[in-house]
C-alpha cells in the first residue's frame, strides 16, 4: 500500500522516537501515521503495563483509533484499552486488569480513574494528541494540564490535527521538544475532492429546503446542526418525510451512539443528523454529501465538518444553509479559506442588490428575517 503524504513523511522521525507535529486535511490517514510508528516502538519494549497514551476529545474518534490499533497491531500483540465517558467504569477497569499497551482516551474519564488509582502514567514512554485543538475548543485545557503533569517529562510526543489554530501554540511549547513539522497542506485547507456550495435561506426554510435537496440524491448524507434539541427535532422532521434516519449528540449514551454510527456505516439509514461531536472521529466510508443545517460557530469546525466526505481522493459535496443571522460566520470562514463560497444554482446572494433584508415581522418575541426581490415597483 502506497502511503500518504502525511504518512510518508511523519513516520520516520516518530519511528526514531523524535517528536512529531503532523498537520494534514481530513481524511488523509493522520491515525495510520500516528499509530504505525507507535506500534512498531511499543513492540520493541517489555511488555506488562500501558506504556502510550492516545488521548482524543470525543468517544466516536477514541473508538476508531482503538480499531486502527487493534487491526494493525495484530502481527505485534499490541493491544489497547478505550477509557471514554458514557461507559461502565467497571468494565474499563477490567481492561486494565489485562495490561494493555495503549489506552485510548477522553480526559474526563483519564482523570477519573487517575483519582481513584486505576491508571498510574509514570510508566508512559507516548503521548499523543489527536485533534488537539478541539479538545481545547470542548473546555478540556484544565484536564489535559492535568494529564501532562502526572506524564514523565521524558517521553515521545506526537500531535495531529486537520487544523493547528492559535490557542494550541502553548500546549506545543510545553508539551514537544525539537519536534519536527510535517505540513502536509496549510491548516486551513479542505479537500480537492468536495464541491461545495451555499442556500441562502431563512430559517423557516431551512427543513423545506433540505427536504427538497434530499429527494433530488441517493446517497448516505451527514447533517449537522446546532444543538442536541434541533438534531432530536430535525430527526423526526426527516422521518416523518419517509427518510431513513438515525441522530447522534451529546446527550445520547454511548450505546446509542455507536448503534447510530453502525447503522450509518452498513447502509441500515441513509442520513445521520448530529452535533459537531460528528465533525471528528467518523471514518465513515463514501459519505456522499456533508449538509450545514446550521452553520458552525468556529470557522475551523466547516473544514472538519466538510472533511467527512471525499476522503482518501474521493470526491463528495459539502452544502450550507446560510440565513442572515449567519453572515459573520460565512464571512469567518471565507477569510480562513482564503476566497468565496460558491452560491447554489437560483441561491440569493445576501450580498446581491437585488435582494434586501426585510422589516423584522414580531413572531413571539423573536424577529424573523427573509429575503424579498426588489423590482422597478419597489418591492414584491
């Protein structure tokens, strides 16, 4: 197999022990570049104890990267323990009890058994940081803090991400050593393959128009919105359209999530509505369109979002709906992107002319926004 760009030129200096920042787009093989060097160094040491640290923000991403390691450590033994939120604690212990190699981890739950004496990371010869940025963006700086203190400063450290944003500057400072750079392509940069456009809509058009575009197409389609709520609601919408559908956010259990995620990945539903806790860790094959129900509030979270499709040079389409009120972050991510979203064929242009933004017309307490097209007369 021909490795990736990001594969090609992370792996020899991990494989000599060197620290590692790797900054590639989605779906380039960032865990394979990550966990092969792992593997080979881990298979050289006594086994006995859990000697590398995975830690990643969400349980989806943590579970996809213990399938990485379980299927290409296999030839070495190299087996890994999940310790995530939203599961039996006693069966994490249990795990532990197996000695693993590796334990592939959120922070929260890391933390807690580390308070009640179940892992001890004295023994840890690496860390990696997986998304290490979003886990800054999901609050986790005091938690990963934490966790770093209680590594020993001697150790191999290896951070990747899609995205190298500012606010990970000083947890790179304090965390590698002479580490070596690979920037595979600039951090805010999407993939060749997705084609991506812009409804500007209103937001009681939103499901109208989604409905539309999704009985114009055959294939699997990630939606992601906001909040939990709209995700729940957006779901039955789509349902009681005769979609197939199944949700995964916050609030669901990890039992539920990961029957969405399988659902989803063996065809059982053909569209998965979810918050941004989607936009990292689905390695979903051939996901064929990406939908921004609801715009992302941080510009980096598009090109994350955009990232599920046209993975490994596939190709694939990214859609957003853009209301008024989503202007400063359409314009956000424009500016990261370095140039313009493209308008879906017979989209208003909120800065077209002939468009104008109507009177705010009360419905309960919140004003309500549209668009009407201005003619010779004045306005329809």
């Amino acid at each position: 197999m021909v490795p990736t760009p990001i594969q090609a030129q992370a792996i020899p200096p991990a494989l000599e022990g060197r620290d590692v920042i790797g900054c590639a787009q989605t779906g380039t093989g960032k865990t394979a570049a990550f966990v092969i060097p792992m593997i080979e160094r881990l298979a050289a040491l006594p086994k006995g104890q859990p000697q590398a640290l995975i830690l990643a923000p969400t349980r989806e991403l943590a579970l996809q990267i213990s399938g990485a390691i379980e299927k290409l450590g296999r030839s070495h033994s190299i087996s890994a323990t999940v310790i995530v939120g939203g599961s039996d604690m006693q069966a994490q212990i249990r795990g532990l009890r197996q000695r693993p190699d590796v334990l592939v981890a959120t922070p929260g739950r890391l933390l807690d058994h580390m308070w009640n004496g179940t892992v001890n990371l004295a023994p840890m010869k690496i860390l990696v940081l997986d998304e290490a940025d979003r886990m800054l963006d999901m609050g986790f700086a005091p938690q990963i803090n934490q966790i770093l203190d209680a590594l020993p400063i001697e150790r191999q450290t290896l951070l990747f991400s899609a995205t190298i944003q500012t606010d990970v500057t000083h947890l790179v400072q304090t965390s590698l050593s002479g580490a070596v750079r690979v920037m595979i392509t600039p951090a805010s940069t999407t993939a060749e393959g997705v084609t991506q456009t812009v409804h500007h809509t209103s937001s009681q058009e939103k499901t109208k128009l989604l409905v539309s575009l999704l009985a114009t197409e055959r294939g699997t389609v990630l939606i992601f919105a906001r909040t939990k709520s709209r995700v729940d609601r957006l779901g039955q919408s789509l349902e009681q359209a005769g979609h197939r559908v199944a949700v995964i956010h916050g609030d669901r259990s990890l039992p539920q999530r990961l029957r969405a995620l399988d659902g989803f990945k063996r065809g059982q539903v053909r569209i998965l509505v979810a918050t941004d806790i989607a936009a990292r860790g689905i390695d979903v094959a051939n996901i064929g369109h990406v939908v921004n129900y609801d715009m992302p509030n941080c510009p980096e979270d598009y090109i994350h979002r955009i990232g599920r499709t046209a993975r490994m040079k596939m190709t694939g389409r990214a859609t957003s709906f853009v209301t008024f009120e989503d202007r400063d972050q359409l314009c956000a991510i424009e500016t990261l992107l370095g140039n313009s979203l493209p308008l879906a064929e017979g989209s208003p242009s909120l800065h077209d002319r002939s468009y104008v933004r109507m009177t705010e017309r009360p419905r309960g307490d919140r004003p309500q926004w549209g668009y009407q097209r201005r003619t010779k007369a004045g306005i329809n």
